[in-house]
C-alpha cells in the first residue's frame, strides 16, 4: 500500500518530517510530498489559467480527459515556463498543456525529489492525500505514470487539518504521561479536578467568550532588513488583566518583546561570531600606510582566507579596506557585469563588492587572487592527491578561476591585482605574489613578501584555532544549559546573513544553539565511517567532517545549506544524505538562491526542528544507540590490468569521432570496446534522471542514461560487460563521474557491471604501456582535431557536402592510423588533416563575421 502526502509542513501526520521516503515494516511505502512541489503543483494551473484567459475547472478537466500531452520535461516547474511559453506559440491547445504541467510535476515529485528508481517500488494499491490532488489532472497524470488505479479519499484536502489535531494529541498525552501539562484550572472546571486531573493550558468556553483582542502593524527598525511586524494583543476579562502580545512577521530575534529576545540572545550562534572573527580587523592609519589602500571584497573564499591576507597586506605597509556588506544595493551596483544567469549567487553577488570597491569607494587596487589549491588538512583523508611532494585539496574551480571574468569589468580605473597564488606551497606562493605586487610596486622586494606571507599563514592557523575553540566551548554550554545544537553545514561565505536568510535566527528562535561546520569539523575527523565519493575540495571536506561529529553526538542535529546551481552539491548532497540515513538521523538540505522565499524557509527548518524534538524525546533517558553496521561499498577500477579481457567495455557516445576513436585507441591495448548505440535524447535522459542526483549536470545524466540503456539490451549482458569512464582530471564532476556510474547501476539492478575510470590527462597509466598510452592519447587527439575541423568549415562550405566528404575520407584515413601508424609520424599526420580542410573553398563572410563561442549546459563549471 501507497500513501502520497501532497504537502510537506510540520502539520501533516507522518510527513512533516524533511524524509523524501519512509518504509515501514508493514509494507506500507509512505512517500512525502515537499512543500515546494505542491506549491508548483497548485500555482502552475493557475497560471495558466492567467494567461490563457480559461476558468481553472476547465483547465483541470481538460488535462485530465486529454491522451497526447506536451511535456515542458523534468527539470524544476520554474524552468517549465519557457516550453510552456513556446508550446502556446506553436498552438497547443490548453488541454495539451495542462496535461502536460500534471505529468512533468508528478514525474519531477517522484523521480526526482521523492528519488524512485522505478514504480514498481511502491506496490499496488495507492492512496493519495493533500490540496493537491483535489486536481483531477494531477490525480489522472499519477495514474498514468504508476499505470494502476489510485484512490482519492473526499477528505483529502483535510488531511493536513486532521494531522494537525492528531499531533496535538499526541503531544499532549506524552506531556500528561510526564507530568508537565498545566494545572492550572479554568474558571468551568471545579478546583478538586483540576488537581487530580492536569488540564490544557487552553482557554476554556467562557474565557473564550470573553477575549478581546487588537492588532496593529508596525515597523521593527531594528536591523537593516526593516520587518514589517503584526502585533496581536490579547486580553482577558474587562480590565485587561493577562494581556499577552503575539509578534509575528519577524525575520530575527530583535523584533520579539524584550523577555524573548533577552531569552534568545542567551543561546549561542556561531554564524554572527564567525562572521565578525573574520572581518574585525583595523586597518592602518593612512600615514603608516606607505603603499596606499588595497580593496577586498567581501565575498566568495575571502570569508575563510581574510585572516590571512589581512595580516599579509598590512605587514606590506597597505591599508585593507573591505566592500560593503551583502545588501540589494551592494548587488545592484555589480548587476550589469554579470556574464550568465546560471551562476550561483555567491559568485553574482561578487560583482557587486568589486564594483561597490571600484564605483562607491573609488579605491585604485582591488585584490582578488587564483587559489586553485589548498593545503589539505586531514591527514587520514581518503582523497590522497599531491602536487609535487604537497598534500592538497581543490578549491571551486569556478571560483578559482573567475579573476579571468573579472579583468573585463568597468573597474572605473582601478587595477586588478589577481596573482595565481598557490598557498599550499609557500615558496611559490612568495614567487607568484611578488611578480604580481613587483608590477605595480617595483620597490617590493621577495624577502619582504616572504616575511609577510609567514605572519599571514600564522594569522591564518589562529583563526582556525580561534574558530575550533569557539566551538568547543559551545558545546560545553549546551551540556550545562542541556540543550540540543544544529550544525548548519555549509561553505564559508554562507555565513554572509544576505546569503544564510535568516536561518540561524530560526533556529536559536527554537532554543537550539547554532554551530558552523568549521568549528565542529575537527571532532568528526576520527570517526571513520566510509563514503562513496572521493571528496576532492577542501570546505566540502570540513563540511562531511562536521557531518561525521553530528553523527555520533546525540545533542547535534544537521542543516545543509547549498547555493543553487552548485556543481559540487550533488556528490556531497548524496554523501551527507547516506551518512544521516546510516546514523537515522534527519537530513535538511535547502538551496539558497537570489529570490530565497522566507516563507518556505521557515516551513522547512520547523519541519527539522519538530523532527529533532520528537527524536530527542523518544531517546530522553535511553541508553545511545549502539553503532551502526558499517557499509561495504566497491571500488572504481583506475587500473587497466583489472579489466576482464572477456568482457565488453562500453564507451560513452559523446560524438561519433570521439567515440569511435576512444574505441578504436583502447582496442589496440587488448581490449574490447563499444561505443554506446544511439538513443534519442528524452530516452538518454528520462533515464539517467531516475539513478542520479537531480542536480547533477546533464552530462553526468546524458552518460549514465545512455549506459544504462545499452545495458538493457541482449547485446550488453549485465554479466559480460563493464562500462569505462574516460575523462581529463579537472576539479569539475568528471573524476568523480565514475561514482556517481557505480551508484546508478547499483540503484539499477546492474551489480555485476564493473566500472573503470581512466585519466587522460596523465602520460601514463596502471596497466598500460607507454605506447598504449601514445596510441590512447593520440586516439583521443585526433578526435578533437577531426572535430574541430569539421565544425569550423562546415557551415561555410561553398559547394554543398564538400566537408562531409572529405570528413568521411580522413575519417578511414584517422582510423587506420590509430590502428597501425606510427606514433613518431602523427605531428606530421595533423598538419596534413589541418591542411586539407584549410584547401576547401568557403564564403567569404566566413573572414568578415565575428567568432561566437556558445557554451551550453553541459557543464557547470
């Protein structure tokens, strides 16, 4: 049996919970409906209700009664609108589209936020509860995608009302049970029952009768975020006595009354601490300051690395000046610089601080350098990578290399100081930095960056024990004030209170204490527990620390915040995710973007908050848990020896020369490789969204879709074939691709298909020679060329298919050499191929047009 709770507050019975599924013993497959998709569910009908000028009855029934639907497809209903908007261009009738809104909300709910690898998952017999599947299309699409008969109680839209009344309940018969109702009597019940029996703190019929009450709105003033606040007043009785006042709109603790927010202040929140550590420094007198003003903006890494820098600038005798903090106005300034939408909002709003340093403040040195890589801090990491004899972690690769977008910003005179400083290693370091300084400050000599540099990595390791020590002692006052802690899980510039959205407010506002992952990272660091993922960068490292100290600490509790669009989320999302669910704790995680909704936010942290409470409660006065069983998880190949000589490699199709190239390269080292058949593009992805996390990038989708088909057909058995992962080492997704493989055909049934990883971009690898090597490399070589060529002339071609057929006679040509030429003689075999496609004849606008560059959405980064 099935049940789909619509809706996702901490009212509904059983799905109040952030759990995207709970399986019982019983065999009942509970499954809930956050409240985000039911809010799409129910507005994306009534928006279309607005724009086509129907009546939303007829919308509904229209979807409902209609057999072809278009599909506006899987990703998030906010992405929907553009299709939507297309398909009425393209005159689809309203009924197509209704019913095409139903299914791709029900498949993004069950696929992607409920996480189902198939529908078979969830038996026979469904039943379906909540406001949202009072619409008949909703209601029919479920019926279409399970393909079995689901039941509609008439009370559905109650469901919430009666969950309501039954937590009340049940709260109350705990709180009897332990003696801590209110005994105090009301005006109807005799005084002799009042004592044996506790009653309700709620008022009775007459006091109800006689309540009065006024409301008033006024503004708070308190803070810059200006809340409209709306003051209720309640008084008892004639004189007024027992006036209680209920404050409501408030995003922070300053709006409450005084006794509240005295109580909340009280309780510990590292997120305003760490905050100020980072930023409170003085900077020199402008007399002292020989070198003049330097600017930083306060955003993105400088949230953790300002310590260090701070200390490096001031002992050259510069004045470190900081942007402006986060703020509508700050973001404004940097709007019109902002290359592409699909940015997070960290890296958006860093526009504006380099413009409110550059336009407001009219500093003439910004400093914004390349960290790539950092030094990595936990010595028992299972992420063993070196840079030279260097132990390091990677950093953002967006970020890391975003100084390249910012050199082509209006900096209104300003100069850009943006050296590729590698920290990890201090010699280079000092290099990098003088040669960039020794550009603008000829004066600046190696051994005066050097010494600074020292004072800089001291200030930074304090920083660190400062933040550490902060959060032992808050730990300490959680055990004497016995009260319970969130670790709010996230990078260091969430921190930023424009970015956080007010949720370590919320939190303290609930009597938990809030702690950062940098000051609890250090305690999970011992605690072994295996992970899936081979974790590459460095503040997701501290975050799955953190994670592992909320794990095995009864009193901590876990809240994940992720920017939306971050392409390293997925892989810690899962990891964080398989942690919680070992140790049965919950898991919140909420991505913050520009046009963050208080609201929603609220909905879901008192969502976590009730569920940490009722956990808490039922484990008062219980023995810990005994720890869990640890689980065994396999292995990627990276070496070529271990592949099976008798089974079939499957490659994926990312181009027909790429492809057939890689396979051909491989098959000389003794292998048998195949490129993977040619599905279409809804068939590639409807299936890769079923097995891999829904913020993965489409070409982690596109890939694992396309093997997972291949693999369900008699050519590929399951038992005979393994699947090879072909990438170039970059910090992005791509060496961590082949995790995300093994975790889609486990979740797929294909347990017995290998998955390999192989690194390109290394001169050699386990298990093959040096000239396989050459020939793999000189394989995937003259597939980029081949490519390239073929794309560069082919849409100025000026006799028609003239491209085609010369692509067609290097492509036998290409094929044999990979096969059988020499590795010494391919320079001059690519000079020939460049050659040949330079000979055929083009338009001459071909030299006339300017070069456009397209980047799509097949990665992130």
């Amino acid at each position: 049996m099935v049940v789909l709770l619509a809706r996702g507050k901490a009212g509904d019975r059983g799905g109040g919970r952030e759990h995207r599924g709970l399986v019982a013993k019983i065999q009942c497959f509970l499954c809930v409906w956050p409240e985000g998709c039911r809010r799409s569910a129910t507005t994306m009908p009534d928006a279309c209700q607005c724009t086509y000028q129907h009546k939303l009855h007829r919308v509904r029934a229209g979807g409902a009664r209609r057999q072809g639907a278009h599909r506006p497809g899987m990703k998030c209903t906010v992405f929907m609108n553009s299709r939507i908007k297309a398909a009425q261009k393209d005159g689809a009738s309203v009924a197509d589209m209704s019913a095409g809104i139903a299914l791709s909300v029900i498949r993004n709910a069950l696929f992607k936020v409920i996480r189902l690898t198939s529908v078979d998952d969830i038996g026979k017999h469904v039943v379906v509860q909540g406001g949202t599947f009072l619409n008949d299309s909703v209601l029919r699409a479920l019926e279409v995608i399970l393909k079995r008969e689901v039941i509609r109680p008439d009370i559905a839209g109650h469901m919430g009302a009666f969950g309501a009344a039954l937590e009340a309940r049940d709260r109350w018969q705990s709180l009897a049970h332990r003696g801590e109702a209110s005994s105090v009597p009301s005006t109807d019940t005799p005084p002799i029952q009042a004592e044996v029996e506790p009653r309700s703190g709620m008022l009775s019929l007459t006091e109800l009768a006689a309540l009065e009450w006024d409301s008033a709105t006024r503004r708070c003033s308190k803070c810059a975020n200006n809340c409209l606040l709306s003051v209720h007043t309640f008084k008892r009785g004639s004189a007024g006595a027992g006036a209680e006042e209920h404050i409501a709109g408030n995003r922070c603790e300053r709006g409450l009354g005084a006794e509240a927010r005295q109580a909340v202040e009280q309780i510990p929140n590292m997120f305003e601490w760490q905050r100020k550590r980072v930023f409170t420094y003085r900077p020199l007198p402008t007399a002292e300051a020989k070198r003049g003003k330097i600017g930083f903006p306060r955003a993105l890494n400088f949230f953790d690395e300002f310590p260090l820098w701070e200390a490096v600038f001031s002992a050259l005798k510069f004045q470190v000046l900081l942007s402006a903090e986060s703020s509508d106005r700050v973001f404004n300034e940097g709007m019109n610089s902002i290359p592409i939408e699909s940015e997070c909002f960290p890296v958006k709003m860093l526009h504006g601080h380099v413009a409110n340093l550059t336009q407001t403040m009219k500093l003439p040195l910004v400093f914004f350098p390349s960290v790539p890589m950092r030094t990595r801090e936990d010595p028992n990491s299972e992420f063993q990578y070196h840079y030279g004899s260097h132990p390091v972690y990677y950093t953002c690769s967006l970020i890391a290399g975003y100084h390249n977008v910012l050199c082509h910003m209006q900096l209104n005179g300003a100069r850009l100081l943006h050296p590729v400083v590698p920290l990890f290693d201090p010699a280079a370091a000092c290099e990098n930095l003088h040669a960039a300084l020794a550009e603008v400050f000829p004066e600046v000599t190696k051994s005066e960056v050097a010494a600074a540099l020292q004072k800089g990595y001291a200030a930074y390791a304090q920083y660190r024990a400062d933040v550490r020590a902060k959060g032992e002692e808050v730990l300490k006052t959680m055990q004497e004030k016995k009260i319970g802690g969130f670790v709010v899980a996230c990078r260091p510039y969430h921190v930023d209170p424009y970015f956080s959205a007010s949720i370590p407010n919320l939190l303290t506002c609930a009597g938990y204490a809030v702690l950062t992952a940098d000051a609890v990272e250090h305690i999970g660091r011992p605690v072994n527990i295996p992970q899936r993922y081979n974790n590459m960068t460095l503040f997701d490292a501290r975050i799955l620390n953190a994670v592992k100290a909320v794990c095995v600490r009864q009193d901590l509790a876990l809240v994940h915040l992720v920017s939306f669009g971050c392409s390293i989320a997925p892989e810690t999302d899962e990891e964080i995710n398989s942690m919680m669910t070992l140790y049965k704790k919950p898991h919140c995680c909420i991505k913050l973007d520009q046009n963050t909704n208080i609201g929603a936010v609220r909905v879901r942290i008192r969502s976590q908050v009730a569920a940490v409470d009722h956990q808490r409660s039922a484990q008062a006065g219980r023995p810990p848990p005994p720890p869990p069983e640890m689980p065994v998880y396999r292995t990627i190949g990276s070496c070529a020896c271990k592949v099976p000589k008798d089974k079939k490699i499957l490659i994926m199709n990312f181009s027909e020369e790429h492809a057939v190239f890689y396979a051909m390269a491989f098959n000389t080292a003794g292998f048998d490789c195949h490129v993977c058949p040619n599905y279409t593009i809804q068939q590639y992805s409807e299936t890769g969204l079923r097995y891999t996390h829904p913020d993965c990038c489409l070409g982690v989708t596109l890939i694992i879709g396309s093997w997972l088909c291949a693999l369900r057909t008699p050519e590929f058995p399951p038992d005979k074939t393994d699947v090879m992962w072909i990438h170039m080492g970059t910090a992005c997704t791509a060496p961590r691709m082949a995790w995300f493989a093994r975790d889609a055909l486990d979740k797929a049934g294909f347990t017995k298909v290998g998955v390999h990883s192989i690194d390109c971009s290394a001169t050699t690898n386990p298990g093959f020679t040096i000239q396989q090597s050459l020939r793999i490399n000189m394989g995937l070589t003259l597939g980029d060329a081949l490519t390239q060529c073929v794309q560069r002339t082919r849409p100025y071609e000026l006799v028609p298919g003239s491209v085609n057929k010369l692509r067609d006679q290097w492509f036998q040509r290409a094929s044999e050499h990979v096969k059988h030429g020499y590795v010494l003689g391919f320079s001059s075999f690519l000079h020939l191929l460049v050659h040949d496609f330079d000979t055929i004849p083009l338009r001459t606008e071909v030299h006339d047009k300017p070069r456009v560059g397209l980047v799509g959405l097949m990665c992130k980064v």
